[in-house]
C-alpha cells in the first residue's frame, strides 16, 4: 500500500471518489434554490413582526438600513404566516443534510496551499469562510431555537437576523461567481466521469468507490425526505401532526377538548396566577382618544360577539389548525373610546410581568380586520388559563407573538 499523504492540506489525503465537481454542482444549485427561499421567507418574518411600528416589537433594533424593505403585514390570506413560517423552519431543517454534504464535498479546498495566490484569491477565499461559517451559524441557531427553546448568549433574533445577512452577502457573491460554471457542470458531464483539467475536488489517489455519486446524492436526498416528513407535520396538522416526531410544539394536541391544542407558553410558566386572571378581580382597561373605559369580562360578553376561524402560526414553524375563535372585535374596543370608523394602532400589554411577549403593538389594518378579537372564548369554551383567560387578542395572518394572552390593557393611537 502507498503511503497515505498525512497533512489534509495535501491533494492526496482527500481519497473519496465521490468528490468531484458534479458532485459539488448538483448541492450547490439545490442550495442555491433553497437557501435564497429561507432568505426571503426569513426577511418576511422579521416584517410580519411589525417592528416599525414599535420598540416593544423590534427584536433587532439597531437594524438600521436592513430594515429597508419593511412593509406593512396584511390580514390575509389567513394562512399567510403558518404558509411563509412553515416553509422557513420546515425547508431549513429538510435543507441540513444536503448543507452537510456540500461542506464534506468542498472540503479539501477549505485546506488547500498556498492560502492565497493573489488578491482575488484571497478574498474568494474570506468570502467561503464567511459562507461556511455563515452557513453553519444560520442553520444552528435556528434548529436551537425551534427545538430547545434556545441556549446561545443573547437574544436568538439579533443573532439570527444579522447573521442571515452575513451569509446571504457571501452566499450571492459565491453564488454569482459558481452558478454558471455548476450548471455547465451539471448538463454537460456525466456523475461518474472526472473532470478533464486537473480539479482540486478531484482526489489524484481515490479509494474504490462503494457508492455511486448518484446513490450518495439519492441517500442525502433520503435524509432530506426523511427529516421533512418528521418536521412538517407541525405546519400540516391534521394526521401528519402525529408524524411531527423532530417537532417539540408540533406533535399531539396538548390534553383533549375545546382548549386542547398547542400552548407556547403556559400560564404557570408566564407567571400568571389564578388570582391574576380571577374574572371578579380582572378589568380590561382601554384607552383612547376619549379617555379610559375599564371593562370586567361579563361587560365585555354583553358587546357584540363576534366570530372567527383562525390559526396560530408560531416562528418556531409550528401552527395549528384554525381554531373558532369568539369575542369582541378590536375595531368595537376602539369605537368606544372615540376611533369611530378609521381605528389606529394599538399598543397591547399583558398581565404577565416579565419577559419579552408581555406586550405587542398591532397596526391599523390588523385592528381593523373584522376578524381581528379580543377573543373570549375558543372552540365553543371560554378560555383555559393556557391559552389567555380571561381574554387575548387573536389576528388574522399574523405571527403567533402578536396574538398576546392575558390581555390587561389596550392603548388605541399615540403610537
Ligand atoms: N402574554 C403573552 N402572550 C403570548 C406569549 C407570551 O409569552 N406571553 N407568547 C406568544 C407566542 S410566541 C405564541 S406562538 C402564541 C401562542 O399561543 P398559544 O399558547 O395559545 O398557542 O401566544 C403569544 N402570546
Ligand atoms: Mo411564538
């Protein structure tokens, strides 16, 4: 046997004979498709938060001019954030494996000499290091994030949001120097024939192949399927809930009945005691133009009821079906305290005391959607103390962080 090469910085010491620039190509464009998907679908999550409107909403506040493009969210169609959040967290996590075997099929280049041959060269290469790193950042803190109620220093938002941005610079530059060439590669050249000209992903001394490069692609398509039939089902419901096995939030329904659907935050959790939420003690306090109205849950059942099938749609990617929401519409509150007709902004704060989902500000169009509650009752039952007794406000395609439970107050306008 020869001798085995025992630097990776030497060509020799990469042997599979999988490795090779179709190989590379085929990942590389399924990446290219994909990650430009989470791209979008990411910046449509930041604008769904409405941070402009707010401080209390901006988890990312020093965003400066990335915040460009913000627009306000509409209310419909109903499903548009469980469609837009489902795909982010569902394509991302189906995305892993085939991210894996693009690093392992580029990686005798991340070790090759000389570092840099030129200034081109080198920042080609700076840029593959902020694509790497960028990469494997993104990738990590978002499956912490859905699957471990996170752990990193600092908030997940910042981190994931300018990291997104890091990447996604390196990425389209990566992106416009390799695209032409990889899909030259992938029309004009068969898997199993090796490039003419000398190629740096191309071991000068492989090992007999036990897997074709086409049987390799298959399997790293296998674990894509596999991971997004047992992730999806958080998005789907219905039966594929039960299918949802990678999906902390996504799996059978919490407890049975009326109230028996998934629960972000319990009440335990947020701090809300029972004598918080007493309907005897409790008043909604709404505030507007006209001054203050203080409001007890019976009060609030002698308005006008009105309902509304609607979703939850968590950024964690997981949703439920539409749920039949029952309570008063958030235009009404605002007509009492003088927004007749064009109601405004509000500013919606909970009894909860801490953490960063006490409160949310919601914009004009979502307070004026006639479907747009401070819901009352779910599915035919008052509310349990999970899901927001004594009341919440459910909107119409916005994301689950707006729809505050435990609602104490409402200020109309002076946003
Ligand atoms: N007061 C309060 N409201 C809150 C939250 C919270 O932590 N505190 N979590 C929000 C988030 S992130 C989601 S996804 C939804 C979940 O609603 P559910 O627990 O009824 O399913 O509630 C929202 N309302
Ligand atoms: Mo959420």
């Amino acid at each position: 046997m020869r001798d085995h090469p025992r630097l990776p910085t030497s060509p020799g010491f990469w042997r599979s004979p999988l490795r090779g620039p179709w190989f590379t190509s085929v990942l590389g464009l399924v990446l290219f498709a994909g990650i430009t998907v989470l791209f979008v679908t990411g910046l449509l999550s930041y604008a769904a938060y409405n941070p402009d409107l707010s401080p209390v909403n901006d988890q990312t506040p020093d965003k400066g001019l990335l915040g460009f493009y913000l627009f306000a969210w509409p209310t419909g169609p109903v499903w548009l954030y469980r469609l837009t959040q489902g795909v982010h967290v569902g394509l991302g996590i189906a995305l892993i494996p085939v991210l894996l075997a693009k690093l392992w099929s580029v990686v005798p280049k991340l070790f090759a000499l000389p570092p840099a041959r030129s200034v081109t060269h080198a920042l080609e290469r700076i840029s593959l290091l902020l694509l790497v790193g960028g990469g494997l950042f993104e990738f990590t803190t978002g499956v912490l994030n859905v699957q471990l109620d996170y752990v990193f220093p600092g908030s997940f938002y910042p981190l994931h949001f300018y990291g997104a941005w890091v990447f996604f610079a390196a990425f389209v530059a990566h992106a416009v120097l390799k695209t032409p060439a990889a899909l030259r590669t992938v029309r004009s050249r068969r898997p199993d024939r090796t490039a003419p000209e000398p190629d740096l992903l191309v071991s000068p001394r492989p090992d007999p192949p036990t897997v074709s490069r086409r049987g390799a692609l298959g399997l790293v398509g296998a674990g894509s399927l596999l991971l997004l039939l047992t992730t999806v089902g958080q998005s789907l419901g219905g039966p594929f809930r039960r299918t949802a096995l990678l999906a902390p939030h996504g799996t059978a329904e919490p407890g049975g009945g009326p109230n028996g659907f998934q629960i972000n935050k319990t009440a335990a959790y947020a701090g809300i005691t029972p004598a918080d939420a007493h309907e005897d003690a409790w008043r909604l306090v709404v505030t507007g133009r006209t001054g203050t109205v203080r409001l007890s849950r019976a009060e609030l059942l002698r308005l006008p009821q009105h309902s509304a099938s609607l979703p939850i749609a968590c950024v964690e990617g997981w949703s439920t079906a539409d749920q039949w929401w029952r309570g008063v519409r958030l235009r009404d509150l605002a007509a009492l305290v003088g927004y007749d007709g064009d109601p405004p902004d509000v500013f919606v704060e909970s009894l909860q005391r801490h953490g960063a989902f006490r409160h949310a500000a919601l914009r004009a169009n979502q307070v004026a959607d006639p479907r747009a509650l401070l819901a009352l009752h779910v599915n035919g039952e008052p509310l349990s103390p999970d899901h927001g007794h004594p009341a919440r406000v459910i909107v119409p395609a916005a994301p689950g962080v707006l729809n505050t439970k435990w609602v104490a107050r409402l200020t109309f306008g002076e946003l």
